[in-house]
C-alpha cells in the first residue's frame, strides 16, 4: 500500500463520504494485512547476541569523542571498558584520541579479559 492509515482515513471522507477515526482505518488495515505497524516494518537492526557466562570473559570497548571539560581543557575522549557478563564498568579513562595503544593500556589496568569487542 502507497499510503498509511491517516491519509485512507481522510481519502474515504474526502471522496466517499465516510468520515472514520484513523484508529478504526488502522486496525481495518491492519486485520486485512494491508498496513503493518512500525514494529512489523522495521526490519532488526543485529541479530540478539547472548551475553558470556563469566565475569572477565568479555570486556566491551567504546569511546566517545566530546568537549568533556567545556572550554577548560581540549577535546578528549572517555574511553569506558565494560564486562560483558554483567555490564559493570571495569575502567574509565581520558585519553586524547582514541587508538589501540590507548585501548590496551586501559585493558593493563582493567583486567586481562578472554576476549574484547
């Protein structure tokens, strides 16, 4: 279908007279299969990932680029390190840019995980 519920809605009063809540229209449509909501539409965006079973098996990695201190000191990253198995943060670190030295630094005073992501 071209169109949603809202504008079927005003093309039935508009052209045939009948003047119906969107409601009504949407859940018409929806029993015909002719409109899916928005769950339906969106496709997943990644396949669920179970979480690992031990503390320190993996330690998720993310760092987020931003003016932390506001105009009192340059632009830097925090870079956060988080245990998979039960999302506890490990370790917090300022770094000035994001690489994989910084990285393997922050994982030397985190803990020596199995795997990292």
């Amino acid at each position: 279908m071209d169109f949603g519920p809202t504008l079927a809605a005003e093309k039935l009063a508009e052209r045939h007279g009948l003047h119906l809540g969107v409601e009504t229209v949407r859940r018409w449509m929806l029993m015909d299969g002719i409109w899916k909501d928005r769950r339906q539409r969106l496709k997943p965006v990644h396949q669920p990932r179970h979480r690992r079973d031990c503390v320190g098996e993996l330690v998720q990695i993310d760092g987020s680029e931003h003016w932390w201190f506001e105009n009192r000191g340059p632009q830097c990253t925090l870079l956060v390190f988080i245990d998979d198995a039960t999302s506890r943060l490990m370790h917090l670190q300022f770094v000035q840019t994001k690489s994989t030295s910084t990285q393997r630094s922050g994982l030397a005073r985190s803990a020596r995980p199995a795997a990292t992501g």
